[in-house]
C-alpha cells in the first residue's frame, strides 16, 4: 500500500474531526489562580473529574476515560519518579506537559496507525506565590497553552476564546473562594452553552435558529446542576498537611450552589 | 504502561539500589563500614491517652565520632504517621523518602488510600530488602512507625527486627544504641506508676525525657539534652504535631535542676 503527502494530509484532517465530534459535547474544566492556591473547577454526571498529580501539580480533562486515565497514570508515573529520585521540586507542570506528554500525543496524533488521544488536559500548578502558579491546557495534537491566572479546556477551540474572553474581564472582580467558583461556574456554563448550540439535530443551523439562542448561561446552569454535581479541586500554597491537595466538600460548595438553585 | 502490579512504586522505579534484595558483592569490611555509615542512636515510641508520643535524642555517630548533633529521626511519613528511624542514617532517610512516594503514589494512582496495614507493611518490605546490605554490615536500620488508626481511634505502634517481622506494641517500643539499656525501665515505669497510655502528654513526655537522659548515661552515642533539645513529636486525632519546645525546655529543667540546660543555649 502507498502513503501519499495528500493521504497523510487526508488523514489528519479526518483524525482531527473524529476527535473534536467525540470531545464537542463533553464537560470543560476551568482554571482559576487565587492567593490561597489554585483551583480546578468543572461539573460532572458520573465520572470524577479533577485529580490530584503530585504535590504542587494536579490535572482535570475532557475526552474518553480511558485517555484520560493513560494520561493521568503516565503524568503521576512520570512526576513520582523524578521526584524521588531527582527532588519534588525538580517536577514542573513544564517539564511534564512540555517534554513529557506533549510530544507523545504529537507522535500518536500524527500516526495514522495508532488511534490518537481523544483528549484534553489542563494542568495547574501551585507556585510559593501567586505570581509562580501556572496552567498548561494540552490539546489532542501535542499543543499546548501557557496561563497564570486562569485557563480552560473545552470541547472546542471556540468555546475555549469565549470562555477565556469571560475570565478575562472578570478575573479581577474575585475577591474570595466563592466568587471565583462562581467565575468558573458561569465560565463553564459558557463552554457547555457552546457545546449545546454545536450539538444540533441535523439540517439545522444555529445562526437561523433563534430558540436555541434563548437559553442563558444561568439557564444552563440551572439545568446542569440539577443533574450533575459540581466538582472544584483545591491545590492549596501554604497547608501543614502533607498533600497540598483536597476536593472541596458540599458544605464547601453549597453558598455557590444555592445561587443556581 | 501496564503496571502489573498498579500503584506499586518500588516497581515504577525499578527497585533501589540495596532496596530490592540483590545481593551486591562488595566485600565485607565492618571496620570500614562503621567509618562511613552515620548512625542515629536512640528513639522512643509511647503511647499516651490521646495518641502517640515520639522522642529521640538528636545524635547521628559515625563510630566513635560524632557526625552531627542535630538530626531529626522522628519524620512524617503522612498525616497520621510517624516513622522514628536508628541505625543507618544514609539508608533510614532513603527509605523514608521512599516510602513517603509509595504512600503518595499508591493514593493518586488508585484513588484510594492505602490501607495503614499495607503501610506497615510496606515498611517490613523495605527492611527485607535491604538485608543482604545489612548482612555485609552496613546500612542496617531499625524504624519505629506510629499512626493514628482513625477506624479504633487510638495511637497504634509497630516496631520490626532486622528481617522485616513487624510487632504491635500495646505500650511502648524503643530502638537504637540505647533503646536496650533503658528497656526494663519502661515496664517498671508501667508497673509502678501507670501504664503509658492513661498518661496525659506532659506525664508521658516527662517519663520519655527522663528514659533518654538515662540511655544517655549509660549509651555512649546517645547524645541526651545536654545540649540540644531532643525531637518530639506526636500524633492525634487531627494529625501530626510537633511537641511546644517551651514545654520541654520547663521538663527538661526541671528533671536535672542542677544545670541550666537549654537555658543557656538557645535551642533550635
């Protein structure tokens, strides 16, 4: 069989929409950097979302479960071996996506033998100030994104720029855990608001149908928190505790849900 | 990626040299050994009416020298566990580092905790390694692990041979140069005043001050107060914490009246 530049070509583009259809209706997850710590912010149905990496790192995504969970094992196999044998603070969220995972999606994304990752991964990372947190969002082709105050990853390339647009302009209007919860809320419901105009019945179009246009983002997330549960991971900077990690309980979330109630 | 054995570190990172059982050829020098192996003397494990209490003096020798004075062998293995090490520092703090990845490893990778039964076990694991090393004469080390048992509510100690065989204590463990000459002191201390575990922490911590003095005494490598404020530690339902150093100063003081220890060096 011969393998023309044209079928190569061909190919990825192919690969590229199978995996953005299988990622377009999934559940984003939402970044936000605070003095306190770093905070992963997504809603979820039945699967956990959010997961702890290593001691400053922790990682939330969006495509198939089992992606998700070879990239997950790969990054905590990764961070455990060079920090015990090197030092924990030799382990980066820079080293991991950049040189670790990034170039290893890139390989199985570009060969059109192996089936590609359906995924992509936000990893966040605690700094000894807020000014050192970092996000690394890594997509299913090996690229990936660089942020400091706040990142996502979502079903698609546009639902990412309006959710960052949000974040963007109201980042600076947090002032405490709640309301940035709720940024992430209402960026989140901005995705998923995306994701539902994409996820069309056939022959019709979004522009010309106005009664999908009607649903708000509060709507949205009226519905989906009904349905789902809300799921924030904190990664905190300066703890006693020996894991900086923790999964923010109900009790935690519930002056946040209350509003979408 | 496939890890037969999921969540298992010692197999991530392809064992450790001297902690995977192989017997290195090296030949067997024990004069040179005690040279180049630092030693951490004595450490006390007691339980007391909320938790457990660990005490060790803060000596590290290497043969007759001394290596330095200010180690810490009372270490963090979690949140609820302490591990108190004595014999080979190089090896004791390796395997800590280890083990402290293994629990880590073990909770992100399964998502669950690791059982305080496979933690302990975990530690017998690592001393059966190492003994091939051991037999050579160096790097032997004995670890005290304590832990809170958040299911029975209570302080739980366990201590070890040099083969792994790990004991549960109902009271006290002790190890290291001068954990034997003090041993007999602890069931008398039981016997005549109160068992350990109706203490409260001042009464527990005086009785281990006074137990660390006398092994100083009598153990040329244990190093006492005299100097530096021993480490003490402890565990209780919320945790780790580390003992007030005022408070051990006053008890201190108190029990050796004569001399202004720790009054007149500043502690670290």
């Amino acid at each position: 069989m011969s393998f023309t530049p044209y079928d190569w070509n061909q190919a990825i583009l192919t690969r590229s929409e199978y995996i953005e259809e299988r990622m377009r209706g999934g559940s984003p997850v939402v970044g936000i950097s605070l003095p306190e710590g770093v905070l992963l912010v997504s809603v979820h149905r039945t699967q956990r979302k959010i997961y702890e990496i290593y001691d400053r790192l922790i990682f939330g995504a969006i495509g198939n479960q089992s992606d998700i969970e070879l990239m997950r094992n790969s990054a905590i196999d990764f961070a455990h071996r060079e920090g015990f044998q090197r030092s924990p603070d030799d382990v980066t969220a820079q080293r991991l996506v950049g040189s670790i995972l990034s170039p290893a999606i890139k390989k199985a994304f570009g060969d059109p033998f192996t089936a590609p990752f359906v995924f992509r991964g936000l990893f966040a990372e605690v700094g000894e100030k807020q000014t050192e947190d970092s996000f690394y969002a890594l997509g299913y082709d090996g690229e990936y994104r660089n942020e400091n105050r706040y990142s996502v990853v979502s079903g698609s390339y546009e639902a990412d720029n309006s959710m960052l647009t949000l974040l963007h302009d109201n980042i600076d209007l947090i002032s405490d855990r709640p309301s940035a919860i709720k940024l992430g809320l209402e960026a989140w419901g901005t995705g998923k608001l995306h994701a539902r105009r994409r996820v069309m019945p056939l022959g019709r179009d979004t522009e010309e149908d106005e009664e999908v246009e009607i649903l708000t983002v509060e709507q949205i997330l009226k519905e989906e928190l009904a349905h789902g549960k809300l799921e924030v991971g904190l990664l905190e900077r300066k703890t006693p505790r020996e894991s900086k990690f923790r999964l923010l309980s109900s009790d935690e979330l519930e002056p946040v849900l209350a509003e979408y109630r | 990626m496939a890890n037969p054995r999921s969540g298992d570190f010692l197999e991530l990172v392809g064992g450790i040299p001297g902690l995977d059982g192989r017997v290195t050829d090296a030949p067997v020098s024990h004069g040179a050994a005690s040279q180049l192996d630092t030693h951490g003397t004595t450490v006390i494990a007691v339980k007391y009416r909320d938790g457990v209490l660990n005490v060790g003096d803060r000596r590290a020798t290497a043969g007759m020298g001394v290596m330095f004075d200010r180690a810490e062998k009372v270490l963090a293995l979690d949140d609820f566990m302490l591990i108190a090490i004595s014999g080979s520092f190089a090896k004791a703090l390796e395997i800590v580092r280890y083990l402290k990845h293994a629990f880590k490893y073990y909770t992100r990778r399964e998502l669950q905790e690791m059982s305080l039964d496979g933690k302990v076990s975990e530690v017998s694991r690592a001393i059966a390694n190492n003994l091939p090393m051991a037999l050579q004469g160096i790097g032997a080390f004995i670890p005290i692990v304590s832990a809170f048992d958040p299911r029975s509510n209570e302080g739980r100690i366990f201590f070890y041979d040099g083969m792994g065989a790990r004991f549960e204590t109902t009271e006290f463990a002790a190890a290291g140069s001068g954990s034997e000459r003090i041993r007999g002191a602890f069931d008398y201390i039981i016997r005549t005043r109160k068992p350990f575990r109706e203490m409260s922490l001042e009464e527990a911590l005086r009785e281990c001050l006074i137990l660390l003095d006398i092994a100083a005494d009598l153990d040329a490598a244990t190093g006492g107060f005299s100097k530096v404020l021993p480490v003490a530690k402890g565990i209780n339902k919320d945790g780790i914490f580390d003992v007030d150093a005022a408070q051990m100063r006053q008890i201190v003081a108190e029990i050796n009246p004569r001399e202004d220890v720790g009054l007149a060096n500043p502690v670290v």
